[in-house]
C-alpha cells in the first residue's frame, strides 16, 4: 500500500477548474431541462394532438435508454449526418435533454393531481382557459413537484461526470489529465470522489431549506 | 439509414445484451445482499453497528457512480489489487445499488403501520417472528415496488461499465461503429434492445406488483 495525496495538493487549480465547469454544466442542463420538462408536460396535457403525441414518444423513449447512449447518439450520430456541435454544448444539451423527460413525467403527474375544482373555480370566476392554467394550475403544479425536482437536480448534478467520456473538461476528466501525468489514479479519483459529496451535499442542504422557506409562505 | 447493417448488426448486439442482463441480475443479487445487511445494521441498538452503514450509504448515494466505478478499476493498484473489468464493473454496480436498496427496504418497512408490530410482539410472537410473518409480507408490494424502479437505473447504469471496457450492449456498439463509421444506425439497434430490456422489467414488475397485492388488499 502507498498513498501519495501531495500531487492532488499540487494539481489542485486543475480540479478546481474542473469543478468550475461541472456547475457551468449543471446549471444550464437545470434550466433547460426545468422549463423544457414543465413545456413538455403541458403540451402533452393540453396541447394538439400533432405536438402532444410525438412529446410523449419522447418521454417513453428518452426514459428507457440509457443516459451514455443518448449522449454518443448525440455526439457522434449528429457529427454523422454533418452536423458538428462543441462537446460542452452537446453536453449540456444530452444532458439537459435528459432530464427534460424525467421531469416532464413528474411535472405531467403533479399537473393532474390538481383538483378539478380549482379549473371549475377559476373559470366560472371568468378568467380564460389559458389563464386558469398560468396563474391556479401550473404554480400549484410546481410546488408539488418540488421535492422530486430536487431529487432529479440531485442526481443529475451526479452525472455530469459521464459527460467526461465525450471529452467535456469537467471534474472527472480534468483529473484524469492529471492522472496521465502522475500516474495517481486511486489517490485523484478520491478526491474528486470528495469533491462531489460536498457539492451534493451543499445543494442537498440548500434545497432543503428552499423547500422549508416556500412551506412558511404559504 | 442503412436497413442492412441494422439487420446484419443485430445478433452481434443481441449476444452483447445478454452481457448487459447477466451482469445486471448478478449485481442486483450483491446489492440485496448488501442492502439486508445494511438494514440489519441501521436497525442495530449500538451506535458503533449503526454509524457505518449510515456512513456507507451517504457515500455511495453521495457521489457519482462513474466515480465509484473508475476508483474499484484504476484504484485497486494502490492496494495491490488488481480487478479485472468485468469483477470491477460488478462490484460497483452491485455496492452502489445495495446502498439505494436499504433506503428502499428500511422505507417499505417503515410504512407498515407501527400498530402491527405491536399487535404482533403483545401475541407473544418474537421480534424476527414478528418481522417475517407479519412485517414483511405487507412490506412486500411496496418494496416489490421501488426495488423495480431500482432495477430500470441498475440496467441504464450497466451502461458506464462500457467505458472500462466490459463488453456489454454501449461498447459492443461502440466497437462496430469504430468498423463500420455508421453510428447512428449502430445506436438505434442498441436503443431499441435498452427499450425493450427496461420496459420488459416495468412490466414485469408491474405484474408482479399487481399479483402479490391482488391477495392482500381486497
């Protein structure tokens, strides 16, 4: 056994750019797949049956195939038919895409656990169809499925690491840089492993008390 | 779109499931064997039997499984240990999944109603008595439950070990696409085997779900 932790000390800026990156990518796949999910979800609720349709083929296909697969679909299938996009933007895009189907399933289950009578409601008070979804339906949606989203937000934050296998700088490949150099593996993947668990556990906590705040306005 | 090669790739990719199933099932019998464990640990009256396993599966749960999967492969050298791939990508699969499965099971059994228990331990039944004849079998249809949910990720998961060279379904098609430069094809034959690999356990589950409650409840 031979533990040497002092090249992750000197290689530390490599892995602190790295995580720079892993939130970069986390973040924008979180907008995109939050709004696209909650758009996803309304449509195939409430939307032509020519774009509800083909939405839920997106849904059934995207969740039961595999998140690596979708992304080499992505990267390497559109580089096939001519069209090259960077590996950040492929990977934000894979991964935001992703998570758009979950999401989209959790805000299609909260959307219909609303109950009828806050359309009926709504409606007999005089405000459009349209309207009666903004401003009763869809915000109680939302708080709903909170707790859910968060999880989601949880793992995907999780797997930002997959996105190193198609050459995205984030936390795993920038170490795996600097593992080629030191020859280290066991010693750098521990801490990135480190790394994660504090991120995780930093957004696990502010979620936490994100949900608390909302809870004491209502 | 190239019919022929999708055709002709199929038994080759078909074999490479195979893989992806026989190394899914195995790493999901590990991880109920880890997970009893764990829940007979948490249930333990010391703190010194408690505190590792609430230790083991924050860590497992917080961090990237890609992470723990690099680490059981590249990792193994700082010990003297040498894993080969499939050993490596077994063990991760199957310790990961043991730590989301004692939450799965320790919250099945939590939601018996407490009433049962005591019913049960004041008939002069014993604690493991109790457990067995009493607890599990009303615990049963939810964790049949959320153990399938658990099992769709375990197989979605299955598709990392690709990336330390398993010869599972992701990589079998990654080496054709490197023969026959046509990834698009290449993955949508791989994508329809996934589909039709989860959603045969959804069903699966969904049947047995239905059968086993079919008795209990009405």
């Amino acid at each position: 056994m031979n533990f040497d932790f002092t090249p992750v000390w000197e290689n530390i800026p490599t892995l602190i750019s790295g995580t720079g990156y892993t939130l970069f990518i986390a973040l924008f796949a979180a907008i995109l797949s939050l709004v696209g999910g909650l758009v996803v979800a309304l449509t195939t609720l409430y939307g032509k049956k020519i774009f509800s349709s083909p939405l839920r083929l997106f849904i059934w296909l995207f969740m039961g195939t595999p998140l690596l697969l979708q992304l080499y679909l992505l990267y390497f299938g559109l580089g096939q038919v001519g069209i090259l996009i960077p590996a950040l933007l492929t990977g934000i895009l894979g991964l935001g895409i992703h998570y758009m189907a979950y999401n989209a399933d959790i805000f299609r289950a909260t959307l219909q656990s609303i109950d009828n009578g806050q359309t009926e409601a709504a409606r007999s008070l005089g405000f459009g169809r349209m309207q009666t979804l903004w401003f009763f339906i869809v915000p109680q949606a939302i708080y709903r499925a909170l707790p859910q989203l968060g999880n989601n937000m949880i793992i995907m934050l999780k797997d930002t690491s997959v996105l190193s296998v198609i050459g995205v700088s984030e936390l795993v490949l920038n170490a795996q840089f600097e593992i080629s150099n030191t020859f280290r593996p066991f010693e750098f993947y521990i801490a990135i492993a480190v790394i994660y668990y504090i991120l995780n556990l930093m957004l696990e906590t502010s979620l936490n008390l994100f949900e608390k705040k909302l809870e004491g306005k209502r | 779109m190239d019919f022929t090669l999708m055709w002709e790739i199929t038994p080759l990719l078909l074999k490479a499931a195979w893989v992806t199933v026989t190394i899914s099932v195995m790493a999901f019998i590990l991880g109920l064997f880890v997970a009893t464990v764990l829940v007979i640990m948490r249930s333990s009256s010391f703190r010194i039997i408690r505190w590792p396993a609430r230790i083991y599966i924050s860590v497992m749960r917080g961090t990237p499984f890609f992470v723990q999967l690099l680490i059981f492969y590249y990792g193994g050298s700082a010990f003297g240990i040498n894993l080969d791939a499939y050993m490596a990508g077994l063990l991760a699969m199957g310790l990961n999944i043991g730590a989301y499965m004692s939450e799965a099971i320790r919250g099945s059994l939590v939601a018996v109603d407490s009433g049962q228990n005591e019913a049960s331990r004041s008939l002069g039944f014993s604690r493991t008595q109790t457990m067995i004849s009493v607890i599990l079998p009303q615990a049963a249809g939810l964790m049949i439950r959320s153990l399938g949910v658990l099992s769709v990720i375990l197989i979605k998961g299955s598709s990392l070990v690709s990336i330390i060279s398993v010869v599972e379904l992701t990589y079998q098609a990654q080496r054709i696409i490197s023969s026959t430069y046509k990834p698009f094809e290449v993955f949508a034959v791989s994508a329809v085997l996934y589909l039709i690999l989860i959603y045969g356990v959804i069903s699966f589950v969904d049947w047995l779900y239905n059968r086993y409650t079919r008795y209990l409840f009405h």
